[in-house]
C-alpha cells in the first residue's frame, strides 16, 4: 500500500502583524483560537446560566446539517453570546455574527473578542454593504454555517423594537436559505447600551419557526417585504412570552 506524500502548508496570512489577522475575514484556521473560543463558549454558558438565568425556547427550531440565518432584536452586547448560547458548543466555529466594521474591528481590544470569542464577521454599515452582503452570501453558500444578523442596525437604547434595514431582505429573496426569527427579552435591562457592567437580570431567548423566500424575486419591494415579514415575526414571538 503507498501512502500519499505528507506535505505541510503555512497560512496564507502568516506574515501579517496580530492587528491585521484579526481584523481579516475569512480568517484562516487556527487550532489556538478554536481551543480560546471553546473555552471562552463554556465560560459564557456558565455564566449566562447562573448569573442571568439564561431561557432558551425552541432551540430545536435550527435546522441542523444545512446553512441559515438567525435574526433578532438588538438591544444589548449580551445579544450575540445568547444566541451563541443556542447552538452546540462545536457548531461555533461555523456561526458567524454580523458586527459594525467601525465599533468592533478599530481598536485591538474589541477585535480580538469580536474574533476569537465570537468569530465575528466584520460587516460594514455606512458603506460598501452590498460587499458585505456578497460576503454573507458565500457564506451562507456553504453548509452548515450560521449567520447571526441584527436587522435593526445598531441596539435600541430603549429596549423597543425598531424598524428592520432592507438589507436582510436583499440577501434572503429568491433564496432557499432558512431564516430563524428569535426574540431576546431582559438583555436590556441585563445590560443596557451604555453600560459595560452586566446586572443580574433574566434573559430569554425564544426561537421561532423557519422561513424562507424563495418565491420572492430580487429587488427593493421583495426587501422592504422581507423586513417588515420578519419583523412582525419577532414581534409576535415577544407578544406570545407569558
């Protein structure tokens, strides 16, 4: 029996400072920050689960196996590590959170947890979005992957749920990918925009049914519908908590 010659490959982005690997996407693969994000995924679980009180409702409503899309209400930072907190621990190294290019990847402190903990994808809001939006889409093109958006832009200040951008809409017509409406209540009042130190509220997720629109075709009107259909959905999970 011959064996195929083993051979060994550096990463591509090898000869690029610490500041700029972090801030690349996608990221090459790197045991060390797969090992620091698992570790740092256990730590917050514990946490949310003992200090927040962490609920979480429907979580067998992900599809498993095949790429989608979880949108929510945005109103805290805590927003991404509860909806992390919904998947099996070894499913995040393949969800992806949208955050703000120009909040998270500026300064090495904020990339360095947008990267490592959570493996953000730096998504740029003010401009260039539809190049954010190719970059979800290939993503999205591979299975298994999650993509975690806020189609409200930026978190409410008050807590209330605020109009969706089109983006959302943009990306999901004429698509089959499924797409996850959840709602998040108490990450407000747990930590509130503005505040750095978590109070000990209780924080609930409750997840929603799939949908998809492959039967809308591309374009502003099938946008602006999918927005005002998914935010109506995740109004109706907030209406439906006892």
């Amino acid at each position: 029996m011959t064996q195929d010659p083993w051979s060994y490959e550096t990463a591509v982005d090898l000869d690029r400072t610490l500041s700029e690997r972090l801030k690349n996407f996608p990221r090459e693969p790197d045991m060390l920050v797969y090992g620091a994000r698992l570790l740092a995924g256990a730590i917050l679980r514990t946490w949310l689960r003992s200090y927040h009180h962490l609920v979480i409702r429907g979580r067998e409503r992900i599809p498993v196996g095949k790429s989608c899309v979880l949108v929510a209400n945005h109103a805290s930072h805590l927003d991404t590590v509860c909806l992390l907190s919904a998947l099996p621990i070894n499913r995040l190294h393949r969800a992806f959170p949208a955050a703000a290019k120009d909040y998270f990847f500026e300064s090495m402190p904020r990339a360095a947890l947008a990267s490592i903990v959570v493996n953000a994808l730096p998504f740029n809001r003010e401009t260039s979005i539809r190049q954010s939006l190719a970059l979800c889409q290939r993503l999205l093109d591979t299975p298994g992957n999650v993509l975690i958006l806020f189609p409200e832009g930026t978190r409410s200040p008050s807590g209330e749920l605020a109009e969706f951008k089109p983006g959302i809409g943009l990306l999901l017509a004429g698509t089959d990918i499924p797409v996850v409406p959840c709602y998040l209540r108490g990450a407000c009042a747990a930590l509130p925009k503005g505040k750095i130190v978590p109070r000990p509220r209780k924080i609930e997720l409750t997840i929603g049914l799939p949908r998809s629109y492959a039967h809308l075709k591309r374009g502003k009107d099938s946008a602006l519908e999918i927005s005002a259909d998914l935010r109506a959905a995740i109004e109706t999970l907030r209406d439906s908590i006892p």
